[in-house]
C-alpha cells in the first residue's frame, strides 16, 4: 500500500520546509529502510563504554563483519552512521559518566537516520542496590536520547545477560540496521540460548537468514500480514499463508507471490492448529517459525458493547493462539531451534478508548510471551517465543479512521510519522531468525517510540 501522508510530503518540500521550521512544527524525513546490498550504516559506527567494555570486546568482531566501519573517536568530517555504548560493567551511578561522556560529542555528529545503541545489564540480576540503581538508569538516558534525536535517528537499549555478549550481536546489528526503522526507545533482552556458546553461527547468505526454514503466517491475506509473508519470503523462508476461506483469492495472490502455499483456515476452529502442523508437513517437511498475526477488532465503548462483540474478539486475538498452540507446540510440533512471534498493539499496553475487548485480548498475548518465554520444555527444544506491538501503522484500516485522529496518531510519536507494515514485518524477521536463538520472552514495540504508553 502507498504512503499517504500528504504532510510529510509537504515538510519535505522546500517551501514546505521553510514553513515548518517558521512555525516550529513537526518534520518527519523519509526513513532509513532496508534495501538488498545497503551497508549496515551510513557512516562510521562509533564504539565505546565503560571500563573494560565486556559487550563489545565480544561484540566488534561480528560488527565489522556485519560491515560496520568501527571507530573509537568522533570523526571530524564524516557524520556517524550509529553509535553503540557499552555499560554493562557499570556498578553504580557514577559510572554512568561514561554514557554521558561517550554520547554527547557523537550526537552533535550522528547522520540522517542514525542509530544509538546502549548495551548494558538485566537491572533484576544485580547483586547490590547500586548496581541495580545504575543499571535501571540506562532505561530512562536510552528513552530519554531517544526523544532527543532528530532526523529519522533512533535510539535503542540491549540488556545482555552475563555470559551471552556474543549472542547479541544480531539484536545490536539488527537495531543499527534499516530494518529497524520504525523501532524506538525500545528495550530488548538477551539470555544465554540453551545448549551453545558463544557467537551464534552466521547465515550463509545474510540476505536469506531464513534459507531452509518453513514459516505460517496466520491473517495473511492482507495488510500486515501479507507484508510479514514477503518479508518471510524475502529473506528465504518457504511460506505457509494462513487465512479464511472468504479471503482466499487475495491469499493464493501473496502465497503465489511470495513462493509458498496457502491454507484456507479459520483460526478458531477447534483443529485449526493440527491442520497447519499437516500442512506444513505435507507440502514443506516440517515447521520452524509460526507469527500469530490474525486479529479482529469490534469497536465499541465498553457500557455499550454486547457479550458477542466481547467473546469474538477475545477469541479470534488470543483464544485461538491457545487452541493452536497445544498442536504447534507439542513434543511433534515446531522443530527444535523454532521460532514463535506473536502480534500484539499499542492498545495492549497503553489501552484505547472504545477498545477495551481488543486491549484486553492484546495485552493477554503479553502475557502468553511471559509464559512461554520462561517455559523451560520450550527453552530446553531451543524455542524462543516473542512479539511485536505496532504503533500506528499505515494501513487500509488506519486510512479510514478520521482525518485529526489519524494525523494525531502519526506525529504523536518521536518520530513524527505512521509506520508501514514492512517495519512491523521487519522485527518479526528479526526475531524469527535462527541467530536469534538467545532472546526470547521479549515484546518489542514498533511504534516510532509513540507517547501513548511511554
């Protein structure tokens, strides 16, 4: 779907820009987005932290593998394409110093649609008050920098688990990347993935991290959820396309396109979960990802919504991902090493006036992330479980919501614009990643770092 944002298409006009600045209003730029064979960033990756920088002595091999030019200094001339702060040996609030000595030079110099990432430590596994107090600061700087930032930059923070700085590395290079785009003020959390050591193995091909993998993707005849099949697709997974028998011309449509094959089922169903494991088996050998995306909304203010309204969503958004889940998530289910990621919403975390059976079904999938992300059947097969919570994404749906709140919903975020679906897909490919095998239990907001809920 086109982008329709007619005032960012103003602002970035030159007479547009004049009156913006003139009048102090918002001027979002056109986002940084992944396209085959662009460097990992424009410009220089500047590097730096506190004390003797556990993460990235770990981490700067693998980053200039990633193809980042790392340097140690603010270069005079050319403009940062990122930078990336470790304080993961911080143990008290005065060494947070090092934050603020490594990023204040860096800002003054950071390019168009730059990226800032902080690396630190878990605030639960800290062994004294100080510890824990300076740990949990780093989430209030990295936001904080976040809001700060201009021109499409973002700013983002990895807590590392002692002994898995190496397993970061896909988390660090995925947020400095453009695949990122629309990820802001976010916290990711890295563990220690069962059975491995070190650095995960990279991908033969960096532009198919998904070669050899078998994907479902529920909900994906349209909007987002055909973009999550590209994505999938794109970067070389084989896709099993799942929606409802009165959405199957536009679901043969993606599934054609992107190389898989379609399933016309509804998630609801009692057998829904078994019929995609057969599937999948049947046609492709087995399954590896599964993105719970199919959803529903039936708006109405809670004092004048009917039971029916109520139990449709709460079903089709979080009961069927249970029903499923006893199939796909059994002993014969999702292969080892499987990957799990569900779609949640702004409004699960942030509640929405007139949504309170779409809030409740949105937050209820945070907490099947906190389940599954801490079952250790799960983890000991090498599953991770994670998901994505959208802002405002520009969409069919959002097109017809009218004009000031559709306008609110863009600018009211740090970086002045909706989203597209491709941003949403993009996370979802990031945790669907074989690499990614140390982070799980996380829900990671792609919203632009939207006021709704900060």
């Amino acid at each position: 779907m086109a982008h329709t944002d007619g005032y960012t298409a103003f602002v970035s006009s030159t007479a547009g820009r004049k009156i913006a600045t003139t009048l102090g209003l918002p001027q979002p730029v056109a986002l940084r987005r992944h396209v085959a064979g662009r460097p990992l960033a424009d410009g220089p990756v500047l590097v730096g932290g506190h004390a003797d920088t556990p993460a990235l002595t770990a981490l700067r091999d693998g980053l200039t593998a990633a193809g980042a030019d790392v340097v140690e200094e603010v270069p005079a001339e050319q403009r940062l394409g990122g930078v990336v702060v470790d304080l993961t040996a911080a143990d008290g609030p005065t060494d947070l110093e090092s934050l603020r000595a490594t990023l204040a030079p860096a800002l003054k110099r950071l390019g168009r649609c730059a990226r800032v990432v902080v690396v630190g430590r878990d605030p639960a596994l800290a062994t004294s008050p100080a510890q824990r107090a300076a740990r949990r600061a780093l989430e209030g700087a990295t936001r904080s920098v976040a809001k700060e930032l201009r021109a499409g930059a973002t700013a983002n923070l990895v807590l590392v688990a002692d002994g898995a700085e190496a397993g970061a590395l896909g988390t660090v290079t995925f947020l400095l990347s453009a695949r990122s785009a629309y990820v802001d003020g976010q916290v990711v959390r890295v563990g220690a993935a069962p059975g491995t050591s070190g650095a995960p193995e990279a991908p033969a091909d960096p532009e198919r991290p998904l070669a050899g993998r078998v994907a479902v993707v529920t909900g994906a005849a349209r909007g987002i959820g055909a973009d999550i099949a590209r994505t999938l697709g794109r970067d070389g997974a084989t896709v099993v396309c799942v929606d409802i028998p009165a959405a199957g011309a536009h679901l043969a449509a993606v599934a054609n396109e992107v190389g898989g094959t379609a399933l016309q089922v509804d998630v609801t169903a009692d057998d829904a979960g078994r019929r995609i494991l057969e599937h999948a088996r049947s046609r492709h050998g087995g399954l590896d990802v599964v993105v719970h995306n199919a959803g529903i909304t039936r708006d109405k203010l809670l004092v004048n919504m009917d039971a029916e309204r109520w139990a449709g969503v709460l079903d089709v958004n979080l009961g069927s991902i249970l029903r499923m889940n006893e199939a796909l998530l059994a002993d014969d289910g999702l292969r080892e090493g499987g990957r799990v990621v569900l779609v949640s919403s702004i409004a699960g975390i942030a509640g929405n006036r007139g949504q309170t059976n779409y809030a409740a079904s949105k937050a209820g999938v945070i907490g099947l992330v906190d389940a599954y992300g801490a079952d250790d059947a799960l983890r000991d097969r090498g599953i991770t479980v994670n998901a994505v919570a959208p802002g405002f994404i520009e969409t069919e749906m959002t097109a017809k919501v009218p004009l000031a709140t559709r306008e609110l919903g863009r600018r009211l975020n740090s970086l002045n614009q909706g989203g597209l679906p491709v941003d949403v897909a993009e996370a979802i490919a990031y945790f669907a990643a074989p690499a990614q095998g140390a982070v799980s239990g996380n829900v990671v907001r792609v919203c632009g770092q939207s006021l709704l809920g900060a």
